[in-house]
C-alpha cells in the first residue's frame, strides 16, 4: 500500500519539479501519402537545444473544420533501438506492432514520437544501443533525475504537440502502448491531465517482482527510491478517476502474471475510491505471452472509441 504523500515522494524520485514549456517550434520535415491518411515526419523543441522527431499520422478528410481524437503511441524497446517512431507508424519493424497506422486508419490523429535513445535520437550519437541506454540513465542519475523523468517530460511535450494542431479535438486525447510503450502509459498518466483514455499492452513489472524473480527490465522502469513508498501499481493508480485499460498476457515473463493480479487490485481499489471503477478495466489472456493479440486489439480500440468519440 503506497503511503499518503506518494505522489509527492513519487516526483521527487524521477527528479523533481517539471521545467516551464519553452515554445515548439514545430517543423514539418517531409509529407508522404498512404493509403487513408497522411504521414507527416515533424520535428518539436521538447526543451531548449533537444528537438524530438515524430511522425504524425492524419487522416484523410480530417482538417481543422472536421477534426478528430488524438491518440500519441509510444514505441516499444524490444532491444531495437534502430527502431521508434518508424513501427508504429507502419513504415518498418513487426506489422503486429503498426498500431499507430491502424488507429489512423480508424479515424484518429496519431502521434509517433522518438524514445530518447531510439531511431533518430539514437543514430545522432556517438554511443549505440544499450551503450547510449545505460550511458543516459546514469547521465540523469548523476544530474539528480532519472530517465524516466525525461521520458515523462518528452511525453508531455508529445501532447503539447498534438493539442496544437487543428485537425485535433483537444479535449479528446489518449495514448497507447505496449511493452516499453505501456511502462510509459502508467509513468505520463499520473502528470499528463489532458490524456482522457490511457491504454498499456503487456507491461506492469512491480519491483516486487522484479526483486524477487531477478527481472532486467528496461531503464525507464526504475525511479530511485520509490519502493520504500509504493511499487508500479501505486503508480498506475495515480491516474484515477480518468479511463485506463491494461491488458496483459499470461505467460509474459516481463510481468510475472501472480504479480499482475495483485497489482491490478491495487488499481482497482483507487478508482472504486473515486467511485470510477467503470473507468478501469484490465485483461489477461490465457496461454499467451507478450504480444498484441487480436483480443487485446480488440478491447483496444472498442476502449478509445468509448472514451474519446
């Protein structure tokens, strides 16, 4: 059970108090057409002299007199630092994880933004890989933040970004994401109000349960010295009484599904304190691991079009 003061005790763990936005500065880089919507390759200040590529995805028809919900999609880790911004949007990596083009195709205007460390924000740096990774994290550290932290505040920038088109209905914004791409779900949800419907595929590792089965997760995963007053779960419930989906895979071995039941009570126990439990909702599927079934898919997008039409 997370302690009374867990939230302030949370953001002095990532780092402390969020800088004042500096301006955007948006740039469109190149447009290219696909079928039923357009791909926008942008850049955006996140803060001074730190610019973050994304690809933005609209569709066709949608403009700023017919505008539509926005939903960001964070990318997945998968050691495929290579890859961000670019498998969501359907231009490369595993068609399983194009999800960002299939909510386009749905009607949404979708943001894909690079992941410090990740495709254009890692290919710009000497350091590669898991080398860039490690070498990022302990640079916060040092700084007195933590990777999460910047993460956090990146995201934030992300729906800055996408409020400020005119082809987005700003008062109808989600995010998506699965594996690395959840992680950041619960970890922005707590900060990020004007995200209304939140949805993380196949990601709540507890340090319980990363202590206990000598788990190595990704760094993002790791806010120093929160576990003396909460664990993830703590975190993730930060984000009532707004509308959260998390599915989950039984045999997922980066969320050890024992860990998983309990960490969703946790959840649950938060909304039905704010009487929102129809804002929470969760779903194992039996004999499967990590990945995005056409289940979770499912449940996916019947959650966006409840909460954000």
């Amino acid at each position: 059970m997370a302690t009374a003061d867990f939230k302030e005790r949370l953001l002095d763990g990532l780092g402390g108090e969020w800088p004042e936005p500096c301006p955007l500065e948006p740039v469109v880089r190149e447009v290219t057409q696909q079928d039923g919507y357009r791909i926008e390759s942008v850049t955006y200040a996140v803060e001074p002299g730190d610019r973050v590529p994304a690809l933005l995805l609209v569709p066709d028809g949608v403009d700023a007199k017919q505008q539509a919900p926005g939903i960001c999609v964070w990318h997945q880790h998968a050691g495929q630092w290579h890859l961000g911004k670019s498998e969501p949007a359907g231009l490369a990596g595993n068609p399983m994880h194009h999800t960002g083009a299939a909510l386009a195709k749905e009607g949404y205007v979708v943001l894909c933004p690079d992941a410090l460390g990740f495709e254009e924000r890692e290919s710009a740096e000497r350091l590669k890989g898991g080398e860039l990774e490690r070498f990022l994290f302990l640079k916060y550290v040092v700084d007195g933040k933590c990777m999460a932290w910047k993460n956090i505040l990146d995201m934030r920038r992300a729906v800055d970004y996408l409020v400020s088109r005119p082809e987005v209905r700003a008062e109808s914004i989600g995010c998506y994401g699965h594996s690395m791409g959840s992680s950041h779900t619960w970890l922005v949800g707590p900060w990020e109000p004007r995200l209304k419907a939140l949805v993380g595929n196949c990601c709540l590792p507890t340090y319980a349960g990363i202590h206990e089965l000598e788990i190595l997760h990704c760094f993002p995963n790791f806010v120093p010295g929160i576990f003396q007053y909460g664990d993830t779960p703590d975190i993730a419930a930060l984000i009532a009484p707004r509308a959260l989906h998390l599915n989950f895979g039984e045999h997922d071995s980066g969320s050890p599904i024992e860990f998983v039941r309990e960490g969703v009570k946790v959840i649950q126990q938060s909304y039905e304190s704010m009487h929102a439990e129809e804002n929470f909702s969760y779903y194992i599927e039996e004999d499967s691991g990590h990945v995005l079934s056409d289940e979770m898919w499912r449940r996916t997008k019947a959650f966006f079009e409840k909460h954000l039409s």
